[in-house]
C-alpha cells in the first residue's frame, strides 16, 4: 500500500464509516476518502481565495464594474487541467472498483437473497437449505433496548439466540457469491460494514460477492423504500472463523425436529419463513389477515375481479399460499408474495393455523425454536 493509500484507508470506524471487514472496504473507503478530502481542500481554497479577493479588489460604493478583456493562458489551463485530471482519477478508481465488485471467482460459496416485503430469506446451494432473516424477531429486541427493557447485554443474548437459526451466515475468508432477487418490489441488499450493496429487483436477479475479513455479527439492511414496513427490514450477518464452524450451524439450521408435533412445526415455520411479517396469530391488524379463527371460517375474496366466499378448509389454505394472488382477501391489498413452502411446511403451517383456532389461549406465544 502506498503512502497516501496508508492515509486514506482506515482500519477502524468513523464518523463516516463502519469498521471495514470485507476485502472490498479498503479500495472503497480508499476512493470515498481521496473524493472527500479533494472536495474539502478544494472547498476551502476557493472559499479563502474568494474573500480575499473581494476585499482586495473592491470599489468605493457607486462606482461602475470594468470590462475585463484580457486572459491568462497559464492560469487557464491550471485550473482546466488540474480538475481534469482529478476527475479522470476518480473515474479510474470508481470503474476498478466496479469491475472488481461484478466479477466473482468461480470457487466461492453461492447464496441466494431473496427480498420481500418486509423480510429477509436466505437459500444455501450446498444443502437446499431455506433460512430467515428473522426481521420481526430481531426488531423486538430493538425495541426492548429503546424502551430500557432489555440492557445492552441481554440485548445481545437475545440476539445470539435468534442468530442460532437465522440470519445470513458465512465463513471468514471465502468468497461469497449472493444472487439477490426480489419476490414483490423494489429492495436493496446492504452490508455497510462490507461496502455491498445492490438493488433486488422484482423479475431480475442481481450478483453480489465479497470475501469477510472478520469474525463478528454485522448489520443488513434494505436500502430501497419498500413499503410501511421497510424501516423494519433488517436482519443480521453472522461471520463464522472456519467453514467447519459455518458447515456445521447449516447442517442444523436448515433442518426441522420432526419429533415436534406439527403445530408446534408450524409455529417454527411461521418465524422462520416470514409470515410473522404479515400475519398475526392474536388477531391483531398487520398487512395481511390474522391467522387467529381463520380455520373453519367462511371468507369473502375477490378472483379476477369477482366476489366470492369460501370456508376456509385445508385447500383454501394451500391454494392462498401457492397462489396467492388467485383469491385476494376482502379488505386486503393483493401483495402477498409467493413463499416456496414445502408440502410439509404447508402441512405444518395448516395444523398450527387450526390450533390457533382451537386453542387461542396460547396462540400469542407460540414455541420458541429449540
């Protein structure tokens, strides 16, 4: 690294910045701070040199301004050239850096990201595993911190428990290859603390990559307005030491205890595949209807444009979560994405739905994952 690189980069946070711990924040923070400090040397020589100025060269009041004819071609090229080649500068950083970020190797670990509203889910290559972003969860605890219930300490506790089945979770030291996708509208994928971020757009698939730098827990946000919920979408990044470390939390996250029985599944399911975003299970208002009561209950929709009432049966519930934009619920907006569940999950989800109406008393906390 050379000597203004040594000065530019940084190696710790900033009023500015995140701590850098991917391979990409150093050529990053390299080019905001080389853009930055012009700006800042630039602003205040021109700033300096125009108050001299108009005190040097200032007239009696009344007086009437002079034509200025002459020029100085020395001067005019200086202050034409230099410009130039600083911007020519920033243009060579900013496409190295680009060209480095849109070529991934072809040995890393593949993800994909997918986005919906208002929620994070994260599938595996290596085993087909489906993990949550837990939004919902992790925003609770956000909460309980603001409101002085849970301390610092307890904060993160709470947090390590959530992280155990969820979140995106790599290893230190190997390129990670995220394809990112969206299943409704517009979002962004953002890891401040690695320098990624790339929009996900609904239809398209978008790449990403980076290589972590350091073992830790890191923010993840959606960078796009996204709707109501979208100051809510966040989740974390989990950066494991070893790929044994990280191998071993896939083979049991992506896995279910088929030993529970499958209402209790079915409250996993509904954490961990993001229904809890949109669905309640105490009856209260959220963007889609509460889960509490559902099952037997006859339902008013609307399909291509016509009215219509169902009871809803088990096949009413497949039908909403395979296709759920073919019966739109009255008094809903026709929003929900489709959720890749599969016919166990949907069995599960089914079962939990009917003890909620069943058993409503203890609809409100359903079991924690083990």
């Amino acid at each position: 690294m050379n000597p203004l690189s040594t000065i530019l980069a940084q190696s710790e946070p900033t009023f500015w910045l995140p701590k850098p711990v991917s391979n990409f924040a150093g050529p990053v923070d390299w080019d905001f701070y080389f853009v930055y400090w012009i700006s800042i040397f630039f602003l205040v020589l021109i700033t300096a040199l125009l108050a001299i100025f108009m005190w040097k060269f200032r007239t009696p009041p009344g007086a009437h301004a002079q034509s200025q004819n002459d020029h100085h071609l020395l001067l005019e090229i200086v202050w034409t050239g230099i410009p130039l080649i600083l911007s020519l500068m920033m243009f060579w950083y900013g496409y190295r850096g680009y060209v480095a970020m849109q070529t991934p190797p072809s040995d890393g670990i593949s993800i994909i990201a997918e986005a919906q509203k208002w929620a994070w889910n994260f599938s595996y290559a290596s085993n087909g595993a489906v993990i949550p972003g837990m939004s919902d969860d992790l925003n609770d605890v956000r909460d309980k911190v603001r409101s002085g219930e849970f301390t610092a300490d307890q904060a993160a506790a709470a947090e390590d428990k959530i992280l155990e089945k969820a979140g995106l979770h790599v290893p230190m030291g190997v390129p990670i290859d995220i394809t990112v996708m969206a299943a409704d509208v517009l979002h962004a994928f953002f890891i401040p603390a690695f320098r990624v971020k790339k929009d996900c757009v609904p239809g398209r698939t978008g790449k990403v990559w980076f290589i972590a730098t350091e073992a830790g827990i890191y923010d993840l946000y959606c960078a796009e307005y996204c709707g109501q919920g979208h100051s809510k979408m966040h989740t974390k990044v989990v950066v494991h030491e070893t790929v044994d470390e990280y191998e071993k939390w896939l083979e049991i996250a992506g896995s279910y205890d088929e030993t529970l029985p499958f209402d209790q599944n079915g409250a996993i399911v509904w954490k961990r595949r993001g229904c809890i975003s949109c669905h309640s299970v105490d009856g209260s208002i959220k963007v889609g209807p509460s889960w509490k009561d559902l099952f037997g209950s006859m339902r008013k929709f609307t399909a291509t444009g016509t009215p219509g009432e169902l009871l809803a049966d088990e096949a009413y519930i497949e039908e909403s979560i395979r296709y759920p934009m073919k019966k739109i619920a009255d008094g809903y907006p026709p929003q929900m994405p489709v959720v890749k569940l599969t016919d166990k999950e949907i069995l599960w989800v089914t079962e939990y739905i009917k003890s909620l109406g069943q058993n409503s008393g203890g609809a409100e906390n359903p079991q924690e994952e083990n």
